[in-house]
C-alpha cells in the first residue's frame, strides 16, 4: 500500500442520491483525506442541508432555479456558513473550480454530461457513475480527457471491476490490450425468472426493487428491462475502446463477481465484491492506493458455488436494442438513450405498462433518424431531438392503447 498524503477536495454532484449517499459514507470513513468542496441535488433540499450540517462544504447547489429561494432561507436559518448556487450551469462552474480535486458524478440522465465535460476541461479526475453521459458522447468525452490531461474513473461497478482487471492503468486505452473478451456481469434483476405472462402487469413498485442493489428509480427500472446493462455494454465499448463484437453479457444473479476480462493468452481476472457501491468509489477515490474501508468482505465459504447463464433476449428485448443501436451509429446510440429515459419517465408516472417500455422503444427507435454527432454540442441536438420523437410516439402510443391500458 503506497504512501498516502495531501487532503484531496471533492465535488459531489447528487449527493442526496444512492450514488452521493455512498460516496458520502466513504468520505466519512476517509475525513482525514477528502474534503467536500460541494454538495449538489436537484430538489431535495432537506437532505442537502442535513448533509452541509456534517460535511461543511464551500458550496451548495440546487439545480432546480425555482428552489433557489427555499434553500437560501434554510440555510440562513440554520446558520450555515456556505455559498448557495442555483441553476444546472452552476454545475458547471462549481466543478471548474481551482480547489476541485475530484468530482463524483452522481446525477441521473443526460443532465449530468455538461458538468463532467467541463469538469474534464478543467483537468479534473471524475468518478463517473453516471453512465448516460458516457452513452451519449463516451468517445468525446474520453477524447477531452485525452486532450486536458484530465482522468476519468469508472464507478459503475462493472466498469470498475473491468478497469480493475485490465493491465493499462486508467483510460485512454489502446485498442491492443490483449483482450479476448469483456464479460460484463448482469444480475438479471428482479424478473428474471417471473413469468413472460405477467411482465405485462408488474406495477412501478415491484419493478424498482432490485434484488441485490439498493438504486435510484431510473436505474433500477433499467435494471429491470436489461436496458441497464444495454447501456452499459455501451459505456464499456467507449471507456475500454472495446469493439462491441469482444463484449458479451453474462447473467449472474449473485452480484459477486462484477465482470471479468478474459485475455488472448488463456487468462481469465475476475473482480469479486459483495454489492456494495461503496467498494468502487472507495477504489476510485483512492487510486491509485488501496484504503482499508469498513465494508463486509466477501466469504467464498459461505457462497460457496458462483452462478453463471446466458441472457435471454427474448425476454430482453433491451437489451438486444441497445446493441442494434451501437451497429446502426452514434445518433442512433444517443436516440435510444434519450427515448429510454422519456419511456422510463412515463413508466415511473404510470401512464404506461413495464411490456410497453420496449415496445415503444423500438418503435421510436424504428422511426428515428438523425446525422451522427460530431461534437459535444450536436450530441446535445441529437438528444434534444430524440426526446422529442419519443414523447410524440409516447402520445401516439397512448392513443392507440389508451382503452387497453386504462
Ligand atoms: P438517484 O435517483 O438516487 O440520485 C440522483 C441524483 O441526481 C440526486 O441527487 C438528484 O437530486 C440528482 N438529480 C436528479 N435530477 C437532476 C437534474 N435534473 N439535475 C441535476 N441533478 C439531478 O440516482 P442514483 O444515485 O441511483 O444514480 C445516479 C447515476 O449513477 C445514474 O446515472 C445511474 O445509472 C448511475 N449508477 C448508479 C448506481 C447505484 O448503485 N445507484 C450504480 C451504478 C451506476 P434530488 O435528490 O434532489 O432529486
Ligand atoms: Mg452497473
């Protein structure tokens, strides 16, 4: 274990979110080597406040303008000594700040991608657990952190154990690492063995609890269609260089092994983990060291055998989307991400059944046709248009369905 010293200031973007809330309870475990710079949410001021009372950050930030207001008077109220910004582009200020060491990248969707863009303008490490904005624009993304000497570390579980198991140190990668394979483990969620008959009726609350990972909404209801590890299939061919035809699903219900690489000579490295978010980011947060943190470790006697089986794309129609996108192109990658999010969305309001989500999905996708991005800034349209094709089929697809359905 190498030396460790230098207290090191850290961004938590979405810190009252599953993600901010592990990396918090690392940094609980770590104060004498992080320092939060900044704590941001979107609405739950509540919480932020809460965690300004332990964490005694510089900066506060409430992206959503029309709380601005609320949080000041909170934070007035409780005598806090931090400065409170407002507004999604405060974001992008706070993490271009000079005393930023490293920014966690906890929100949810294609609203995270402009402040880990410019936090990677601003040379700064970001743990990426945010994996949309990696879908959407990984190639440029890992480009900018090429170009400003910047790092990006994955947090996604998979990809950490993947980074984990490669040889190079952190990205950019080459393309001739020796790789056979990437195997990117799935739990499979909470209806892999629930009858195909009754996906159809499954309500919001059962498909958001997740057998083996406590998650936000968006994600666990990925999680749940397979479309989580379509993604991610995605993230890991943009982060790894990988071609797509070298990454291969495999279910594994247990959530213990969090993916392997299998190399030209014969070698398979695995990592193994109990699922625990807090081992990645404490991974990442410390590299290239190793900190002892308090989490259970793993007992191979009491798992005692590990299982493994193919996905079944049948019942994943997700899944298989995601890998049509990534033959069809770059627009075609950021579509399929923007409409999962408008469909998750009308899921999670219930204005539409767990089946229709890939149903719909591939309809809009069907009909989807934009120019590949070039740059940031036409990821951007491309997405902006994609949100749009998949609330007009969304409303569409109401129409069509509304007496079957309600
Ligand atoms: P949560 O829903 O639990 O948290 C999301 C966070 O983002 C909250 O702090 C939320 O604030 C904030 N937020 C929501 N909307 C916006 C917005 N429009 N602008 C700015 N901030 C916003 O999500 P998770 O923590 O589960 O996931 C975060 C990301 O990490 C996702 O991309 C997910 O795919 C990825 N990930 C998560 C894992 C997990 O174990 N949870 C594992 C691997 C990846 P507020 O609370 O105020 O709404
Ligand atoms: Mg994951």
């Amino acid at each position: 274990m190498g030396v460790i010293s230098d207290k090191k200031f850290v961004c938590v973007l979405g810190s009252t979110g599953s993600i901010g809330l592990s990396t918090l309870s690392v940094i609980d475990q770590q104060s004498d080597r992080f320092q939060v710079f900044a704590l941001t949410a979107h609405s739950n001021i509540d919480l932020l406040v809460a965690q300004c009372h332990i964490y005694h950050p510089k900066y506060l930030v409430i992206t959503d303008p029309d709380l601005y207001q609320a949080l000041l008077t909170k934070v007035k109220a409780n005598c806090l000594d931090v400065a409170v910004l407002s507004g999604p582009e405060s974001l992008n200020e706070i993490v271009s700040h000079d005393d930023v060491d490293i920014v966690v990248a906890g929100i949810v969707g294609a609203v995270g991608l402009d402040s880990i863009y410019h936090a990677l303008c601003q040379s700064k490490t970001v743990l990426v657990a945010n994996k949309e904005p990696l879908v959407m624009a990984g190639n440029f993304l890992v480009d900018v952190a090429k170009k400003n000497h910047a790092t990006i570390l994955p947090i996604d579980s998979e990809h950490n154990a993947i980074f984990q198991c490669l040889s190079q140190s952190a990205p950019p990668y080459s393309s001739d690492q020796g790789i056979l394979k990437i195997l990117l483990t799935a739990s499979g969620g909470p209806f892999l063995n629930t009858p195909m008959n009754e996906l159809r009726n499954v309500s919001v609350s059962q498909a958001i609890k997740h057998p083996k990972w406590n998650m936000g909404k968006k994600i666990s209801i990925d999680s749940a269609t397979m479309m989580n590890k379509g993604l991610e299939v995605i993230e890991a061919h943009y982060l790894f260089a990988a071609p797509v035809d070298t990454i291969e699903v495999v279910v594994h219900p247990q959530s213990i092994v969090h993916s392997m690489v299998q190399y030209v000579d014969g070698s398979t490295l695995a990592q193994l983990a109990n699922p625990d978010m807090r081992v990645p980011i404490g991974h990442a947060l410390n590299y290239p060291h190793r900190a002892r943190l308090n989490v259970k470790p793993l007992s191979l006697g009491d798992i005692s055998t590990l299982q493994f089986q193919a996905p079944d794309f049948e019942r994943f129609p997700c899944l298989s989307l995601a890998y049509e996108s990534l033959s069809k192109g770059r627009a075609a990658v950021v579509g399929l991400n923007a409409i999962n999010e408008v469909v998750v969305d009308a899921f999670l309001e219930k204005k539409i059944r767990f089946s229709d989500i890939s149903i719909l999905i591939e309809s809009v996708m069907g009909d989807f046709n934009a120019p590949n991005p070039n740059s940031i800034e036409e990821v951007f349209s491309v997405n902006a248009v994609a949100r749009e094709s998949a609330l007009e089929g969304l409303s569409k697809f109401k129409y069509v369905e509304s007496k079957e359905v309600r």
